[in-house]
C-alpha cells in the first residue's frame, strides 16, 4: 500500500530530531503560514528582481540595516559577501570571478574563527588571511593585517567566541582603514535582538540562516547591509549570471522566507524557552536515572553570544565505569524504533540533546529508547 506521506512512498524513516537546527537531520519544520506562503508562490510567475526588491525591503525592515536580499543559506551569504567585497558593482570583476587577480582579494579572518563555512569566501576567490591564535587574537595584529589589498574583515559567530576581539572594536579598526567588516551569524537567531544587533554594532554586511531557528525554508538565509554592497551581492548571486548564480534561490522559497521572518519576530520567544526549559530538565533526570548514564542540563546564556548559546540542551555521558560505550549507544539509538539523532558534544564524549525540533511528548520517546538501549 502506498505511504500517506512522501517520505513513506521514498522508503524513509522518520526519525525524531534532538540535534537542533542541523541541516544533515532536515534543518527544522516551516509553520504552516510559511508553507502556505509557499504554495501561493508556486502558483503565479513573478519578475524576480521585483521579488527580491520587495523581499529585499522587508529584511531590510526588521533588520535595521539600509538593504537585505534572500540568499540560498548563510554559506551562499558568505560567498556573496565576500565576492561583493571585492568586485563592488565593477561588471568586469564580477564576471572574472573567482579569479582575484587586480583585485583586493584578501579578507582578515581570526585564525580562532575559522570554521569548515569559511571556504564559501574562498569559493569566491578570496585569500584568508589569518591574525591571532587558536585562542583569539589582539588589536595590533588585526591592524598589522590590513593592507591595500584587503576587501574586507570576517566575523564568525561560531563555537565559541575565546578572546577574539570583539566586533565593535574590529570595526573601529578596520573603519578607520577604509575596510567593510562582514559578518556571519548563520546560527545566531534566536534571539530575535541579534536581527539588528551586529548591524547596529557597524558591520557593513550580515548573514545569517533562514532554514534554522527562523524556521523559513532550510535552504535561505538572509543577508542584510550596507545598500550599495547589498547590490554588489545583487550583481553577484542569481537570477543575475554572477559567481552566486549556483546558489540560487526560487520564488516560493523568498516567499517562504521573509513570511517566516515576520513570524520570527513576532513570536513568543519566552514561550517557546520556557517549553524547551521544561523538555531538557524533563530529560535530564529521567536519563539521568539510568545505570551508567549521567545527564547535565545546560541552561540557555544568550549573553556569550555562541553558537546555540541561546537555547537550552542537555548532554549524556556514559560513566567511566560502565560497559557501555557511547559511539554504539548513538548508533542504537539512530537505529531503533523510533530512530533518535542526537548531536556529537564535547568532540563525542557527549550525546547532546537539544530541544527545539522536539515535538510534544518526543522528550518522553527519548527517554524511552535511552532506557532501553542502556538496558541492551
Ligand atoms: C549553519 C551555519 C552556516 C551555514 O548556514 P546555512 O544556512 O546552512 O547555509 C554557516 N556558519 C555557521 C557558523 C553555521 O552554524
């Protein structure tokens, strides 16, 4: 008999989603506003630069920056930021991408933020050039750094922020020197303030994920600026024949997106922490009961201003004198009934457990299937 749903007609296991806003797991689920959004969009043909205009406007909005545009996630922002950076709206560079060569072609980046998204920049031809150390870095070093062939200055919100110097500062300095600092911030909404945060703070261009905790299609981001880089980045990605025409993005996804970027900020978010707050402590000791298990409950701390710092989670560890090993207790619980992702912490001496994708009564699930796999 053929499945109700498209994933049973594929042979595809439904799986319950304690990995947060992961893409390899399915990002997150689009409310149904935005999924009606989307429905609409596929019924009309439209002029795409009117669309992005009119998108563009509404980010533009709620982000407070002079300009926005949808972009194919906040990898796709990055190579966008960057190729704007270099080519501005020179027609001759754009089309020479990613060969640099006449162009300043180097972006600063703390060696302490590097992460695997970064080779978006590079895809676009830039150079990275590294200041600091694998713990942050210091002024002069950044200063040092900044030459004539600098396009610009990255932040990453990533891990964790060590001793990098903060963002203020790094557009002080590279202000001064004429730079644009871009910024990526894929993972950084919730809460909702960091919409306006990082431009209020001076960054010349924002990117963040559209498909995480907006909830917007898993495939957009929103890229917010300065207007005249804002366009660089217009000329670069599609429906224009630029570098970015590989990240393209289609009309019902821009309507997706900014429909849930208007629920985003819109949304009760104290709401939304307090029934994440309840799951985790709910799970944290009932797991936490189990024979060689122990749980820990980490609380929300939006205030470092990390990766996920501003949603609750919580991680399993199997004691040092259990028989269980933990690799195969991730694999038993993927490969039970029902399936359970949870995320490698603490490079995979932990199972991280994260809220937000649970659906009511999959904390009890977990639970279940945690007792059970600790029980052989
Ligand atoms: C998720 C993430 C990205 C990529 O975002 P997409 O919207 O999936 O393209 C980039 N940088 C960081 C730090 C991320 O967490």
């Amino acid at each position: 008999m053929p499945g109700e749903n498209v994933y049973e007609r594929l042979g595809v296991r439904r799986i319950i989603n304690a990995s947060s806003w992961r893409t390899n797991v399915g990002g997150s689920l689009m409310p149904p506003p935005v999924r009606r959004a989307m429905d609409e969009a596929a019924q009309w043909f439209v002029d795409l630069g009117e669309l992005n205009a009119r998108a563009g406007e509404t980010i533009a909005r709620l982000t407070g920056a002079e300009a926005g545009l949808v972009t194919a996630g906040s990898a796709a922002g990055m190579l966008l930021e960057a190729a704007a950076c270099m080519t501005r709206d020179d027609p001759a560079k754009i089309d020479r991408l990613p060969d640099t060569s006449g162009m300043k072609n180097e972006i600063v980046i703390h060696r302490f933020q590097r992460v695997t998204y970064d080779r978006c920049f590079r895809a676009a031809g830039a150079k990275l050039v590294e200041i600091g150390d694998s713990g942050g870095a210091f002024e002069w070093e950044l200063e040092a750094a900044i030459n004539e062939r600098t396009a610009a200055v990255a932040y990453i919100f990533a891990v964790n922020q060590g001793s990098s110097i903060p963002l203020t500062r790094v557009v002080e300095i590279a202000h001064a020197r004429g730079v644009p600092v871009i910024v990526d911030a894929a993972a950084m909404l919730p809460p909702p303030e960091n919409l306006t945060r990082y431009v209020d703070m001076g960054a010349d261009m924002v990117s963040f994920s559209g498909g995480k905790g907006v909830l917007g299609p898993q495939s957009t981001g929103i890229l917010c600026g300065r207007a005249d880089l804002i366009e660089a980045a217009s000329m670069n990605g599609a429906p224009n024949q630029g570098i970015g025409r590989t990240a393209k993005v289609c009309k019902e996804e821009i309507a997706g997106l900014v429909t849930a970027l208007e629920l985003f900020v819109d949304t009760d978010h104290e709401a939304e922490s307090a029934r994440w707050v309840a799951m985790c402590e709910n799970m944290a000791s009932e797991i936490g009961r189990i024979a060689g298990l122990r749980a820990v409950y980490f609380p929300a701390k939006p205030e470092l201003d990390e990766f996920e710092s501003a949603t609750p989670r919580v991680y399993v560890y199997v004691e040092d004198d259990s028989d269980l090993d933990i690799a195969d207790v991730e694999e038993a619980l993927k490969q039970g009934e029902p399936p359970v992702y949870c995320y490698p912490g603490e490079h995979g001496r932990a199972l991280g457990l994260s809220p937000v994708n649970l659906m009511e009564g999959e904390d009890e699930a977990i639970i279940r299937r945690f007792r059970e796999v600790a029980s052989g």
